[in-house]
C-alpha cells in the first residue's frame, strides 16, 4: 500500500497572469489557475477601462480581451472590442435634442473587419434630412480612417477618443453637435461580412425615412380627390333639391284652383 501510495503524483495548478495590451503598456490584469501555460490560449474576459487606464472617465467603458499568445509563461491579449453601458448613453440624450446612431463595418489597413457603433448627439432638434447627413458622413470618413490605419492603431485611436473628436469635428460642419461617442466596436470574426466601401456605399435612405415626401404627396392628392368628390356630391343634390319642391308646389297648387272653380259654379245655380 505504501508503495501505491508513493507512485501517485497529485498535480497542482499554478497561477499564471494576463498582461494587458501595447496600447495599455501591458499591465497585469488577471491571473488564472491552471495545469499548463498553454491552457491560457483563447481565453477570453471582460476588464473595466479605468483599471488599465487609470482615468475615471472611462469607468463606464468596459473592455473586452481575448489572450492570443503566451511568452514565459504569461498571456499575451489583444482587444476584441468595448462596450459603454447603457445608462452612461442615457445621461447624455436629453430633452430638446436629437439622437442620431448606426451600425456599420469598416475595413482596416491590415484586412481586419470592426463594427462600429457611432452615436452622435446634436445640440438642437433636427429633421430626418439632417440626421440621414450626419450618418453619410460618419460612415464615410470612418471607413476613410480605418482603411489608413492598422487594427492596433484603430483601437489606439477610439481608446483615446481621438477618433470621437474628429467625427464631432466633421459633424460640427452641418449642425450644432454636443456629443460624439462611440458606443461599442467590436472584431468581427465570422466570415461574409461585407465592410462599406467609402463614396459608394453612403448613399443610403434609413427604414424611418423611405419614400416619406411621396407619402405626403399621396395623402396631399388623396385628400385633394376627396374634396372633390364631395364638392360634386354637394352640386349633384342641390338641383335634386329644388326639383322636389318645385313638385311639391304644384302638388300643393292643384287642389286650390279645384276649389275655386267648384265655388263659382255653386253661386251660378243659386243666381
């Protein structure tokens, strides 16, 4: 038994740790008990911002990880996307003021797909012409930005909202703008996803706004035909009208020349 007892070997985990990023100087993030280093491999967590970049501004942005490498013994990450919480974006809409977001993928330098979500707040209330501008624009320069840039400079770029800042600046030129933030991006990783092409794609009509000015001229022409029909229903009884009282008149006229006529022979046989 001691000998059986002896040739058993208990395998203990270890704990290895999860560096952050380039873009975040590569700080520790979690650790992981496990067997091996290489079960490390397609790990994938979700970290708060403010703990990488030390900023509270960024507290309400969460960060989504996948570990892609190990090198000695560490996971090495790289950033599948962000996410700001959704009562984060309900400080900023405020009454008086128009709300205009969208969803589309761009295309980066080095061939990688990201959905982005764009969400652009105006100082004013604006029309549906307006917003569908805002929108053409952002998804136009933002496919022009991500196809100069690399996928680690793309996120370099959201991350310190300098990417926000030039959309506003773009935004800026059409309406009043308050706000310009991006509410999540994320690395696309299925396949057949067609990313927008940049002066081709832009030209677009959203589902709210479709065929909105025939709407009008139709309703405008519809009530149009009605008044009409009714303004000839109106002239069509009118002459029915005045033929029946015309014949009521007569009809009323008969009896009364009949009674005249019966008087004067009644006083001619008494005479």
């Amino acid at each position: 038994m001691a000998k059986a007892a002896d040739s058993l070997k208990v395998r203990k985990k270890k704990w290895f740790q999860i560096m952050a990023p380039k873009a975040f100087r590569e700080v520790v993030v979690g650790e992981v008990p496990l067997y091996e280093s290489d079960a490390l491999k397609g790990r994938k967590m979700k970290i708060n911002m403010m703990n990488l970049t030390h900023n509270p501004r960024n507290q309400s942005i969460s960060v989504k990880l996948m570990v892609t490498d190990v090198k000695d013994g560490k996971g090495v990450t790289e950033v599948l996307g962000f996410e700001s919480m959704p009562s984060a974006l309900k400080r900023i809409v405020r009454r008086g003021k128009s709300k205009v977001d969208d969803s589309f993928v761009v295309q980066t330098h080095d061939k990688k797909l990201v959905r982005v979500k764009p969400l652009v707040i105006t100082t004013n209330l604006v029309a549906n012409s307006v917003k569908t501008a805002l929108r053409r624009v952002v998804r136009n320069n933002a496919a022009k930005l991500a196809a100069k840039l690399t996928y680690d400079k793309l996120v370099e770029e959201i991350m310190t909202f300098k990417f926000q800042k030039h959309l506003q600046g773009l935004c800026s030129k059409i309406t009043p703008v308050r706000n310009s933030e991006i509410k999540a991006f994320l690395l696309v990783e299925k396949p057949g996803v067609k990313p927008i092409v940049p002066g081709k794609d832009i030209d677009f009509r959203p589902k709210d706004e479709e065929n909105f000015d025939e709407e009008e001229s139709k309703e405008g022409s519809s009530e149009e035909s009605e008044s009409e029909d009714s303004s000839s229903e109106e002239t069509e009884e009118e002459p029915k009208g005045e033929d029946a009282d015309s014949a009521d008149s007569d009809a009323e006229e008969i009896p009364e020349d009949n009674t005249d006529s019966e008087g004067d022979e009644d006083a001619s046989k008494k005479e």
